[in-house]
C-alpha cells in the first residue's frame, strides 16, 4: 500500500510541476518526474536541516518542490 502512495503522491508532484512549467509529460512521465523529484527534495530539504511536515502533504509539498528543481535544472542544460 505504501508504494502505491509513493507512485501517487509522484504522479501529483509530477502533474504540478509540469504546469508550473507549462509543459505536459503524460501519466507515466509525471510519475517519473515525481519520483525523482522526492528523492532530490528529500535529500534538498536534509542539506538545508528543513523539516517538512509530516504525513501526506508533507510529502507531496517535498516531492513537487524536488519536481520542479529536477525540472529547473533540465531546463539550464536545455538551452546551453
């Protein structure tokens, strides 16, 4: 049960930050950019002694914000 949290709560963090950026990747590449993304805001908010808050919007608040830094960084490499 936990996994199918942690591939939802990706695929909304995905969703979310893909409309920052005014792009769509579809279901399966939202999850991918979700997951990841909670990996990266996860180690993000541990280098900055950030404690999120806890429980499920803890973590997609974590998961969108390492979303849209993994889409941020994309982006440089882009257009270099």
């Amino acid at each position: 049960m936990a996994f199918l949290w942690f591939i939802l709560i990706g695929a909304a963090a995905g969703w979310i930050a893909g409309q920052l950026f005014k792009g769509g990747f579809g279901l399966l590449g939202d999850i991918v950019v979700g997951v990841i993304g909670a990996f990266i805001g996860a180690w993000l908010f541990g280098v900055l002694k950030i404690a999120p808050a806890s429980g499920l919007i803890g973590s997609l608040i974590v998961a969108t914000i390492g979303a849209i830094v993994l889409l941020s960084v994309l982006r440089l490499f882009k257009r270099a």
